[in-house]
C-alpha cells in the first residue's frame, strides 16, 4: 500500500510570505533507500558549522540520486544533521504557479529545493549542489570575481530560482556563484568537489585584503 499525506508550507514572516512559492509535498513513502553519502554529508555540516557558513538553520546540502536528489529538510541545523533530516525529491511539478513535490521520507524538503531542482535539471553532469551562508565571501565577492547574481530576490521565491537560471544560462562553465545579499552556491560533479570549493573561496575570500 502507498503512503501519502500532504502538507503545505508555511512561512511565519508575513511580509515576506507573498514571495515565496506554495509548496505542497507529497510523500509517497516514509523510507528511501540508505545511502552512504548521508553519512558525509552530516560530518560536512558539522565542518560547514564550525566554519561559521551555517548559521541556525540556514544552508542546505543536496546530490543527485537514480530518481531525483536526496536534500536537507526545512528547518535543519546543518551542524547537527541526523539521518532523518534527509529527504529524497522524485519530482517537482509546477501547475500555474503551485508545486508539487513528491518526496520519500518523513521532512519537507528545504524551500531552496526549487532551486537544486532547476540546476539539476539545466546541468546533467552535476552531482552535487551546497548551498551555504559564506558571508566572507559575499563581502570580497567582487574583488574576487565571484558570478553574482543580478538582483536581490526573496528567499524561496521564484524570482530567486529565475535569477539564479539567468546566470547559469549566460556563465555556461561555472561551477560556484554568488545569490546577491544571500549567500553561495557550489556545484560538483561530486560531492567532494563541491565541498572543495566551498573551502577554497572561503580561504581566498580570508586572504583578501
Ligand atoms: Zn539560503
């Protein structure tokens, strides 16, 4: 027998709550099958933690899988994952301006999971996608010629997800940007060289003056 149950997504912040796209998961079981980069990926947000580029429950850690990709769940401490906080995303459908997700586990994914979603999609040959919350960076960003994106948009809105398509439409080759006012994403064809890159332009971004 499937199991399903649906919830929605809610954000508390009224003013922001506009922007963000309605969100609806639909899990069609409560397990996905095991899979040992779990295991790395926890040890990794410790490390990301520690760094000072996970704050709260901020950053979100994702990799592709044979059917969708295996993603952090909302409101997950990145220094403190468990192998609950995971969630596998089959597939996310867009009606008019409503998602769907259908998932496998127990945790809504991230809200950011549209956005690992739209570069899986445009970029066949990633793996693994970090999100994290690397303000060093975002600070010496320019200086360090880091791909920014254009605008600030909210988080989790659509806007976000468009901006953030534009860049990776126009910069064919790169692999690590900037969100504007927001933090920065790393892209790998594995897990360990997204984590890679994460580390060096948080040392380049210490290192410049
Ligand atoms: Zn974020």
């Amino acid at each position: 027998m499937i199991f399903v149950f649906i919830c929605y997504t809610f954000n508390k912040d009224p003013m922001k709550k506009n922007n963000r796209v309605k969100f609806k998961t639909i899990f069609l079981a409560k397990n996905f099958s095991k899979n040992r980069k779990i295991d790395l990926l926890i040890k990794w947000g410790k490390e990301f933690a520690r760094m000072g580029i996970a704050p709260e429950t901020k950053g979100n850690l994702s990799f592709r899988t044979q059917f969708g990709f295996i993603i952090t769940g909302t409101g997950t401490m990145l220094g403190n994952l468990r192998p609950k906080d995971f969630v596998e995303v089959l597939r996310i459908e867009k009606k008019k301006q409503k998602f769907t997700a259908r998932c496998k586990g127990k945790i809504i994914p991230s809200m950011e999971g549209l956005f690992h979603n739209e570069i899986y999609n445009l970029r066949p040959k990633i793996n693994a996608i970090f999100h994290l919350h690397d303000n060093l960076v975002l600070t010496k960003g320019e200086k360090l010629k880091i791909p920014c994106t254009e605008k600030e948009q909210p988080a989790g809105s659509l806007a976000l997800v468009e901006e953030i398509r534009k860049l990776l439409k126009k910069r064919k080759n790169i692999d690590y940007l900037i969100i504007k006012n927001h933090g920065v994403i790393s892209l790998g064809k594995t897990l360990l060289k997204a984590k890679e890159q994460i580390k060096f332009f948080n040392k380049q971004a210490k290192n410049k003056k």
